[in-house]
C-alpha cells in the first residue's frame, strides 16, 4: 500500500537510515527477553526506516494520543493532505503520533492492539538499542530467507558499521510511504521459539 507522508515524515524519511540510538537513558535492568522482543518487532521490523523508528516507536510511547489520533483519523476519514497538515497543527500530540494520521492502517492497527503498542513504547523507551538491534536481525533472517529486497515500493541496501551490517528500508519517493503487507510468522524462515509472533 503507497501513502503520501506528511512533510515532517517525508522530511525525516530523506535523512536515510534509522537514527542511532543509544541507551544512555535506559534503565540498568532489561524489561524485556530478546524473545518478547522478537515478537514485538516481528510485525514491523520490514517498514521502511522512517515509519518505523521516526513513526510507529516514538509514537507507541504515547498510547493515549495513538488511541487519540485513531479515533480522530476514523471520525475524519476524508481529511488528507494540506487539510490534514492544518488539523494536525491544532493537535498538541507528539509529532510522531501526528505523523502517523497520514498512514491510517499503521494507526489503526496500534489502536486496536494496543497492549502490544504499549510494550512497543516501553522496550523502545527501556531498550532503544536492543530494540533496534532485534530490528536489523529479523531484517537479516528475512533477507536470508529472500524475503527483504528491492522493490518498486521500497529500496533496501546493506550499510556496513563497524563489523555490523545494517540494513536500510526507505521509499525510492520521499513523499511516498509503503506499508508492507507480510506474515510475520513466515517471511523470517522457520521461527527460532516455540510460539510464533
């Protein structure tokens, strides 16, 4: 599915890859297993690298105005573009919650898994880093698997950092968003534990 960013995600979404992010505000003890995080990011670590980190992580760690947003989104389903810029505007919410009014199925979805969209925030607030590390192993699981490449909606290339490869998901139109469509239980290979995501 192709949708139209708002400006401020497709100004973020021309920056590239996924911001660093480090852990100098986390706690000291781990919340979350890599297992709970697996299957957390598992049905989302395949968007493009602007939803993803500028979007839908900062925006779970503001359940309340997700849940805000979607109920606005869903009472005004014809408000798009500049109209849509000038509602948002008159929103207090956070920018990445206000960004995601232009992907309404990505908001949807948050709103109606909401206890998931709740651990979302709190590994991503907790575990910035080992979030965003169970982002790049699924990619490279997905990738070996065939399943994560270069399409007409979505460019991936392969960065390399240290001894790291990272992998990058971005739109080959800034303006424009694609929201993968896939079973996250599937496009990895065979699941690593005993429950699949």
């Amino acid at each position: 599915m192709l949708l139209a960013l708002t400006p401020a995600l497709a100004q973020q979404s021309q920056t590239g890859a996924m911001p660093p992010m480090t852990d100098a505000v986390a706690p000291a003890t781990k919340t979350f297993s890599q297992q709970e995080l697996d299957q957390l990011m598992a049905p989302i670590a395949l968007y493009p690298d602007a939803l993803l980190a500028l979007g839908i992580l900062m925006a779970a760690t503001y359940p309340l105005e997700v849940v805000e947003a979607a109920r606005w989104v869903k009472a005004n389903p014809k408000v798009t573009g500049k109209a849509l810029e000038d509602a948002m505007a008159k929103q207090s919410w956070d920018p990445s919650v206000k960004s995601l009014t232009s992907v309404p199925q990505v908001l949807a979805q948050m709103n109606d898994k909401l206890d998931w969209t709740q651990k979302l925030g709190d590994a991503f607030l907790a575990q910035q880093g080992d979030v965003m590390d169970t982002v790049q192993m699924l990619r490279a699981k997905a990738d070996a698997t065939g399943n994560l490449k270069t399409t007409e909606q979505q460019v991936v290339k392969t960065e390399t950092q240290g001894s790291q490869t990272i992998y990058v998901v971005e739109s080959p139109k800034p303006e424009v968003v694609y929201v993968p469509t896939y079973n996250p239980s599937v496009v990895y290979g065979t699941w690593w534990y005993p429950t699949p995501p």
